[in-house]
C-alpha cells in the first residue's frame, strides 16, 4: 500500500511516543499517507489503522474530522481561503471570489485541468494578516489582495 520510505516514515513517527501508545501518531501517519497518494482513499486510512493497531473506524473518524485530509482526490494546488470572521471581515470573501472567477471553479470544486481545488478553511490562526489562504496545507499567505492572488497562481507551476 505503501513505499518503504513512507513505512520508514510512520515508524519515526510512532517512536515520539511512548511504548504501547502508536495510536498518538495517527494524525501525523495520516498525513504522510495523504503525502504519498495525493489523497486518502479508504484503503489508505485503514492501511495506516492496520498499521497502527487502531480500529479503521477510529483512523476515519480523525480524517473526517479535520479539513486537511483530503478524502477525495484534489489538485495540484489545494487552495484554501479563510472565510471565518476575522478573514470575512478583513475582505476574506473578496478574496475567495476572485479566485473563483479566476479559476472558474467554486468551493470545493477543482479546475478541469486537475491543478487547483479550491476550499472553504476555518480560522487558520493568522487573522493579523486576513485575508490567509492555505496553500497544499502547508504554506500560509496572508493580505491576500488581487494582486497577490495573481502571483501565488501564477507561481504554480
């Protein structure tokens, strides 16, 4: 299901926690699952609950929890323009509609070339610097006007 590399990853995961406790590293292992396939197909969550000694219901219900599994494939570009208050009131809707009229896609929505999806995100704790986008859950951008918005999607290759 997974390469030996990624086996080697969760295994250094799992060792940050305390014997008889691997469950702890499930979001971390999840993460390094989604790294590899690009998303979490099902077989993916219960490979990693197999793995991890968990019920596979127990790995699905932390993947489901949090908006960054992606529990359908996405784009290249997982973008993801907060749209809670703070970002909602420092123009965060501006924001995410200027995306969607550049990219011609909606919430959710992934472009039909397969390089941008497009998300709806809660608070992503940088609300000095709303609007934030979220660029591949990794790389956050803040005062996102339109002119910024055009270089970070020009700057996706």
């Amino acid at each position: 299901m997974f390469t030996a590399e990624t086996f080697q990853r969760f295994d250094r995961e799992v060792a940050k926690y305390p014997a008889g406790q691997q469950r702890s590293a499930v979001m971390a292992c999840l993460a390094l699952a989604q790294e590899e396939k690009g998303w979490l197909p099902p077989e993916a969550i219960e490979a990693v609950a197999n793995y991890l000694g968990l019920p596979p219901v127990a790995a699905l219900e932390v993947a489901t929890f949090y908006n960054m599994y992606d529990l359908k494939p996405v784009g290249k570009y997982k973008l993801t323009v907060c749209t809670n208050l703070p970002c909602a009131l420092s123009g965060g809707y501006h924001a995410a509609k200027y995306v969607q009229e550049k990219l011609g896609i909606g919430f959710g929505e992934t472009t039909p070339d397969g390089k941008f999806t497009l998300v709806e995100g809660e608070c992503m704790g940088a609300c000095g610097d709303a609007p934030v986008m979220l660029v591949n859950n990794r790389h956050m951008c803040g005062s996102m006007t339109p002119e910024r918005i055009d270089q970070l999607l020009e700057g996706c290759e």
